[in-house]
C-alpha cells in the first residue's frame, strides 16, 4: 500500500489560551541571535535600510523629474 492510502487519525483538537503580559528582552535577543551572527544581522539591517533608501529616493527623482 501508499502511505498516502492509509488513514491517518486527525489530532485533537486543543482550546487556545490567550495570555496578557510582555515579552522579555532576553527573548527578542535570542530571537535576533538564532538568525545568524552579528555580522549577518547587520547585513540584513542595513540592506533593509538600503533599500528604504533607494524607494525613496526613486519618489523623491519622480517629483523632482
């Protein structure tokens, strides 16, 4: 048989807790240091910055052109 014959039971399903609070920020740095390195971090930033940047200097030439 396919494994995609075969049934496979559907999971239960679980009720969703809502929690109120704030998220450390030994959270966010965890977060931003699982994504790479200092140096990929900073890549990252300032091509984001860069490209901020050059969409606004493309409106800026289209009213000034």
């Amino acid at each position: 048989m396919n494994s995609v014959d075969e049934k496979q039971p559907e999971p239960k399903q679980v009720a969703e807790m809502r929690t109120v609070g704030s998220v450390s920020s030994k959270v966010y740095s965890a977060y931003l240091r699982s994504g790479g390195n200092c140096c990929v971090i900073l890549t990252v930033a300032l091509l984001f910055v860069m490209a901020q940047a050059l969409a606004s200097g493309c409106d800026f030439w289209i009213t000034y052109w």
